[in-house]
C-alpha cells in the first residue's frame, strides 16, 4: 500500500515549520557561544599578541579592498548627487549629501559587506580547516579551550576591526566625493566643504555610524567563528560554513541597519 499524499498546503506549513524550528534553534545556539565567547574575552585580553595578530589579518590585510570601494563609492555619490541637485541650484551642497550618506549609512553597511565576503569567509574557513583536520579536537585533548585560543582572539580582532575600516571607508568617501565634484565638476571647493562643516554632525551623524559599526562587527565576527566552529568537519562541510557566514552576515547587517536606524532617529 502507498503512503496517502500529503496535501500541498499541509506539505508547506510543515516545512515552514521546520524551517521556523531550525532558526530558533541556530538562533539560541548562536546566543550560547555568544556567552561562551564573552567569558573568554579576558584570556584573550591577557594575550594582546593574538588579538593585535588577529586585527591585522581582518583589518589591515582588508585595506585596499575598503580603500579602493570608499573612494569610488564617494565618487559615484557625487556624480549622483551633482546630476539631481544641479536641477535645482543646489551643486555646492554635494559635499554635506555625500557626507550624510556615507557616514550614516553606506559606511558602516559596505564596510560590514567587504568585511563579510573578505575576512569573516577567510575566519570561517580557518577554523572550519582546523575542525575538519582535527586541530580543535587535539587542544581539547591538551586540555586547552580552542574557545579562548583561537575563536575569542579572532572575534575579538574582527569587533575591533570593522570601525576602523568604517572611518577610513568615510575618509575615502569624501575624498572620493571632493575628487568628482570639485576637481571633475568644478563645484565651488569652499562651498563644498563649508557646507558639509555646517551640516555633518558629530554626535548625531558621526558617532551613530560608529555605534552601527560596532554592531555589525559584533555581528559580522560572530556570525563567521559560529559557523567555522560549527561546521560539518569535511571539505563540503567548510564550504558551506563559508557560503553561510557571508549569506547570513549580509541579511543580519541588512536587518539590524533598519532596526539601529529607527532607534537612533527615534531618539533625536
């Protein structure tokens, strides 16, 4: 006898459901190795040696990727910016919208983006490399936490990371921005930067982007150690440890930008 047919709408509410179910728990486990990872931050800090390495492999090594997008995303800005607001008379303010727009809000996403697909792949990948050939297993064997010797340090390294390439993806931003408008377009220099002086607020404007890159360092580096550390330990295993620590640090940025920028306006 043949198994009796599940109804369509049946088929999908189960799989909605099961998916529903995977989440949540992906979701506690994430927040579990979130507090393991906490408890483990004055190891690392004991050890500045790893975390200064770790810094450098996210950061420093990610540096022509962020300088390189900042500085043509500030252009297309200001090509942007100069093809609506010369409609109206208003090119010297290219400066002061090139500005708002990076440092509120593409600055901090982009960054977090490169990030995800440059260094928290290569987080995931490293680590997922040093479960599948056994290395995690053999420290446990030591009586060494691989938490606190290889995970915190890069988490750590990834947190204090991601700010820094944030301000320097701004920096090149603007620079980008005054490159096109003035020096292409022949906006007026002073006006470009008066306006932007004028406009450009450091608490309200600066400082949110700051606090979005924090966020989405916490995020972004959680998101690639959870993944690596528990992938299935096989080549395929790791690759799609990698595939979804970009996949989901990219919709994780995505959505906890909508919900810091609802906060941090609600409060002006």
């Amino acid at each position: 006898m043949t198994a009796p047919r599940v109804p369509g709408w049946r088929r999908l509410l189960l799989e909605a459901g099961y998916s529903l179910r995977d989440f949540f728990g992906t979701f506690g486990a994430g927040q579990l190795f979130l507090l393991r990872i906490l408890a483990s931050l004055p190891y690392a800090l004991a050890r500045p040696r790893l975390v200064i390495q770790q810094v450098y492999v996210a950061g420093v090594q990610s540096l022509v990727v962020i300088m390189l997008a900042g500085l043509f995303v500030g252009m297309v800005l200001a090509l942007q910016g100069h093809n609506t607001l010369s409609r109206f008379g208003a090119e010297d303010t290219i400066g002061m919208v090139a500005a708002l727009g990076l440092v509120r809000e593409l600055g901090p996403v982009v960054t977090a983006l490169l990030f995800a697909g440059r260094a928290g792949t290569a987080l995931s990948s490293e680590i997922g490399l040093m479960k599948a050939t056994d290395q995690l297993a053999g420290m446990e064997m030591m009586a060494v936490d691989p938490i606190k010797r290889v995970v915190a340090p890069r988490f750590l390294g990834g947190v204090i990371a991601v700010p820094i390439l944030t301000l320097i993806f701004n920096a090149m931003g603007i620079f980008g921005a005054w490159l096109e408008a003035v020096i292409v377009l022949g906006v007026d220099e002073g006006a470009f930067w008066s306006q932007m002086q004028a406009q450009v607020d450091l608490q309200d404007d600066v400082l949110s982007g700051i606090v979005k890159s924090v966020f989405f360092g916490v995020a972004a580096s959680l998101l690639a150690v959870f993944e690596g550390y528990n992938c299935v330990p096989t080549a395929e295993g790791v690759g799609r440890a990698t595939t979804r620590a970009v996949v989901h640090t990219s919709l994780t940025v995505l959505v906890l930008n909508f919900m810091l920028t609802a906060w941090l306006l609600g409060g002006n």
